[in-house]
C-alpha cells in the first residue's frame, strides 16, 4: 500500500476512511462496517499516521492503533471544522482532517490510558446522579409548597422536614400525594449512597496515586479535583508553562487585539467545564478561609493569603476567586511537570 497516512472519521457503525500518500493526495477512499473496520486498523502497515478527531471512541481507537505500532494524531474538533469545506459530509470531514494534518500549528491530542478513562466515568456518572437528587430535592420542596408546606433551602434540612411531614398523621398532605412524596425521597436516599459509594473509590485512587497524592497538598485541591485532573489531563508535559495550562482550562483573559490596540476581556471559558468547576470552588474555599484566617490570626496567614484577600478587597470577591483558580491551576501544573511537593511560601507582614 503506497498510502502513509489514513485520515478516520469515526462513527457507531459506519466508518469513512481516506488514504493518503506522502504528498497529501488521496487516493483510495473506504466505508467500512464496524467489523470491516477493526480488520482494516488490524492489517494496517506498521508507522502509518492515522489521524481522527478526539470524539467518543477516538482515545479506545487510538489504544488499539498504538498496540500495532502505528502514529496515531488526535485532532480537536473544533479545529477540524473550519477546514470543512462545502457540506458537512463523512467523506469532507476525512478531507478535512488531512488539510488539518498539514496545518503545523495544531496540537494533537495525547490518547488517554483505560486508567484515564475510568477515572472520568466515575466522575460524569456521580455529576450525573448528583444532578438526578438536586431535582428531586426540587420537585419535593415544589410539591409541598404548593400544598402550603414550605421547607428551607437546603437539602439536608428537606429530608429532615420531609420525613417529619410524612409522619405526621395530622399534616395537610394528601394520602396520595404523600406515598408520591415518600417514594420520591426514597429514591433521593438511594442516590445518596450511590454517591457515597463513588465518593469512596476516588478516596482510594487519591490515597494511592502518587500524582493524586501530591496536588492534594495544594490549597483548594481535595480529592475530586485531584483524581478528576488525573483522568482528565493527559499528559502534563504537553504543557511548557503553568500559563499554558491554566489557558487550556479556560481561567485566562478573552483577548481581541489588533494594530496597537489590546483589549483583554473575562476569562475565556475554552477547555474542560468540569475541571474549571471544580477549580473554582476550590478557590472559593481558598478565598473564604484566607480571608477568615487575615480577620482572626492575621500573623498566621500565607503569602497567598495575604495576596488573595488583598485582591479581593481592591476587585471584588468574584473575579479575586476567579485569580485564584488560575493560581491554583498553575500550582497543579508546577507540583505535576516537576514532581516535587507542593510548600507553602514562608510568612509576610500583612498590610494595614
């Protein structure tokens, strides 16, 4: 086979293929089932390129073309797309990524291990029942103050109350309306545990990986955004500096500049959501107990305290929490590219 490159467009069942040789010339195209598909990967010449976006299954394709020896390029989406020309097609979107295979500017994106990759799953399915109890928790505290019930925000004070309203013989709820309510409360308990048994194996992955191990010595970093930066971040040398990596995950300013003029705006919001997510909260946390910490012992606050609440005091505590995220993410990336432990800067003299 004359072909050195193979550009892939993934898919469930039906898989476009398009085979180039060395100048970038297609010149034999394929459709293949999902079984015709595997035989082809399995027959291809060792040191092929082969290239696909970084979709669903590319990352298990990009495994099984590395065991065979084969250069496998991961391409983001979003960078595919503008080289899409005409309509959107299965056979354009193969041209498309062989066009973008020629574009030196494009970083490719690193395969992710099975370990990786079971780490976000239980991540996306604890977001996803987390998400499930908080509308349960909605639609009881709804259905009750429709019938003149009203309970307080919070959901540990809902299922406290709930329970006492569904005890009570003598409460306003309808006996139809309470079995409804009580299997709905049921069912928020089972999720509960489900969470809770998730919770426990990421303490175990924390408690055990070397690298969840060290960014968890960073302020704001517990146990979710440690395993959840394990799953989630490839490979942290891909990154030359902490900047880089606190852009990739959307904490840097939106900049629209031209001639001489710089204009920087709010943060960009590219990357991951989840990773950013939790980054924040983080460094909400970090913010609070920083600026607790300068009220009552102001000798024992750090220099990131020290800089933190005298951020938020001259910006506003929203955009000094979105700094700290973006400290945090380049503390995470030094703590990981270096492979040392993460220590605090010795004491200042906080300002009058």
């Amino acid at each position: 086979m004359d072909a050195t490159t193979v550009a892939i467009d993934l898919a469930k069942d039906i898989f476009e293929v398009a085979l180039a040789n060395r100048a970038g010339r297609i010149i034999e195209r394929k459709r293949l089932t999902r079984r015709q598909f595997e035989r082809f990967v399995d027959e291809l010449p060792l040191g092929t390129e082969v290239i696909m976006e970084a979709c669903g299954t590319a990352h298990y394709w990009g495994r099984r073309c590395q065991a065979r020896h084969l250069l496998v390029r991961l391409f983001p989406a979003q960078y595919v797309r503008p080289y899409v020309r005409r309509n959107k097609t299965d056979r354009t979107d193969t041209e498309a990524l062989l066009e973008a295979a020629r574009c030196g500017g494009i970083r490719p994106v690193p395969v992710k291990t099975v370990e990786q990759q079971t780490l976000q799953a239980l991540h996306r399915v604890r977001t996803q029942w987390q998400a499930a109890r908080t509308a349960r928790i909605n639609v009881v505290r709804g259905l009750l103050r429709e019938q003149g019930l009203p309970i307080p925000v919070g959901a540990r004070t809902v299922l406290a109350r709930v329970a006492g309203i569904l005890e009570a013989a003598e409460s306003a709820l309808p006996d139809l309306l309470r079995h409804t309510v009580s299997l709905v409360v049921d069912e928020i308990r089972a999720l509960e545990t489900r969470i809770a048994t998730i919770d426990r194996q990421l303490t175990q992955v924390a408690r055990t990986h070397p690298v969840a191990v060290r960014l968890q010595q960073i302020p704001g970093v517990g146990v979710l955004t440690a395993t959840a930066m394990v799953g989630g971040v490839n490979h942290i040398h891909a990154f030359r500096r902490g900047r880089e990596f606190a852009s990739w995950l959307g904490l840097t300013p939106r900049e629209s500049s031209t001639g001489g003029r710089r204009h920087l705006g709010g943060i960009s919001k590219r990357g991951d959501v989840y990773l950013r997510c939790l980054l924040t909260h983080g460094a909400r946390a970090v913010l609070l107990t920083a600026q607790r910490t300068v009220r009552s012992a102001p000798h024992r606050a750090t220099t990131f305290q020290q800089w933190a609440v005298t951020l938020a005091a001259r910006r506003g505590h929203n955009k000094a929490a979105i700094a700290v995220a973006n400290k945090l993410a380049r503390m995470i990336w030094a703590v990981w590219h270096y492979d040392v432990d993460f220590q605090e800067k010795p004491r200042g003299i906080v300002a009058a």
